[in-house]
C-alpha cells in the first residue's frame, strides 16, 4: 500500500540539485505545480512576481503554479 503511494508521489516530483556558480541567468518561468526551493549555499534574490525576496542559507521558497519566478 505504502509503495503504490510512494510511486504515484515519483511520478509527479522532480528533483533537481543544482550547482551552479555565480554569475548565472535563469529566465523568469512558471511550472505545471509548486516549485520549493531550498538555498544550502551562498546568498540569493529569489524574484517572484514583482516582489524581490533576499534569500539566505536555509531559506525555503515555495511558488505555486501562477507566479512567475526566477533566482
């Protein structure tokens, strides 16, 4: 029962760690989803509409499926 969960759960997340360096350009998106993003290095401007999030190690940005965003 647990594993059929936990399958159904893999075909909807994906996992992606990146690990680039400053400087990088990542164009402002949008997802079929959430997107939760979770700084574990270095300092960021975590854009989201047209608000601008100074983000730090530990932060967690979480945007839902209608907000355009960018780091």
């Amino acid at each position: 029962m647990i594993s059929d969960y936990l399958a159904q759960i893999d075909e909807h997340v994906n996992f992606l760690h990146a690990t680039r360096k400053p400087p990088f350009n990542v164009h402002f998106h949008l997802h079929q989803g959430c997107e939760i993003f979770f700084l574990i290095r270095g300092d960021v401007n975590y854009i989201v509409e047209k608000t601008v999030y100074p983000i730090q190690y530990g932060d967690l940005i979480i945007t839902n499926e209608h907000e355009i965003h960018k780091p």
